[in-house]
C-alpha cells in the first residue's frame, strides 16, 4: 500500500499523500499520524474507528447465517462499515447484528449501514428499555428496506422503518400497548404503518 513512497526522500514526501494513500484503501481509519525520522525512517500510526457491533451476515433465501465460520469474525464500525478481522479481544461485549435483505454480498471496507440508521437503532433499544422496560434479545437489519427489527424480551419482534419518525412508530407502540394484551402476540408487531398497527 505504501509501497510507492519506498524511493522517495523524506523531504519531498509530504504527510498528505500518505494519508489519502491509506484512506483510499481503508474506508475504517478515524486518524493517521505520519512522522519522519530523518535520514531514512517514515513512522505512520493508524487509529481505526471503534467497532459497534459484531456481524452476521444472513443468507436472504434461508433463516442461516452466511458467515461465522473460521477464526475470522465479522464487524460493523460505529460509521457502518464492513470489517473482517481475526477475533478481538474487546474490553466490552458487543451487540451482534443480523444483516438481512442485502442484495448483493457486501464487501469488507464498505459501508453497509450508515452512522444515522445505527444510532437509529440505539436509540429505539433505548427508547424500549427505559420506556417499556423490554430486554432487546437480537438485532436484525435489512439493508435494502431500511428497516430494523428489534427482539424483545426472547420471543417476538418489533418492526420499525428507519424512515419514518421514531416518536410516531413509539406512539403507535404504547397506543397498540392500551388495546392489545402483549402476551396474545406470538411473533411480531409491524409499527412500519402510518395508519395501523399489524400483528401476529
């Protein structure tokens, strides 16, 4: 990647180049640092963006995952981009995601969901948690649709368009809360709609 600027002198080489260089091939760096040591030494220092979450890319014709195998591991960066990585160790546990309805198979370094649709995401779970006291078992995404659903409680999913204003599909929520018994539904509510609430 660096390559082009082996036979370059450090006086003409200016830390500019070596940053778009880099960024051009890693779409996760949040900051580069680039020192010379002169006669001869180019120090470069690399920070990437803070993961997320981890990945699991579905199969979109069948209820499997298409990824997880071998020591690599999926991973979205808190700006949505694609990473492959060998297992991290992190500090904290991290979410996993369910990546559903992405068309064509992503590839890592691209961004797969943008920064606006994930904290969407975060602040629906938060919203869900504080406000209904639900514990949010499992995250789906689907790409093309821009829409989550959201696990709750173990057994039934709650379905939300990123699209339309999160107060508005809440409202519907706790409206729907005040007529229907939780407990009749058996395996999802559809807050997408304007007009209704839909569920099974």
């Amino acid at each position: 990647m660096l390559s082009p600027f082996f036979d370059r002198h450090l006086l003409f080489l200016q830390a500019r180049e070596v940053t778009q260089v880099l960024r051009q091939h890693m779409a996760d760096i949040q900051e580069v640092v680039v020192r010379k040591d002169y006669p001869s030494q180019l120090t470069v220092r690399i920070t990437l963006d803070p993961l997320f979450a981890k990945l699991i890319i579905m199969n979109p014709d069948e209820a499997e995952s298409a990824t997880g195998t071998g020591t690599h591991v999926d991973y979205l960066t808190e700006h949505g981009v694609y990473v492959v990585a060998s297992a991290i160790d992190q500090q904290q546990e991290l979410p996993i995601i369910e990546i559903v309805d992405w068309g064509v198979w992503p590839e890592a370094g691209t961004a797969l969901l943008t920064p606006d649709f994930l904290k969407r995401m975060q602040e629906t779970e938060r919203a869900l948690t504080e406000q209904f006291g639900h514990v949010i078992t499992r995250h789906r995404a689907f790409v093309r649709a821009q829409e989550y659903h959201l696990q709750i409680d173990g057994d039934k999913e709650l379905w939300f368009d990123s699209r339309a204003p999160l107060e508005e599909q809440l409202l519907r929520y706790r409206t729907f809360l005040r007529s229907v018994d939780l407990q009749s539904v058996t395996q999802y509510v559809d807050l997408r709609l304007s007009d209704r609430v839909i569920y099974k």
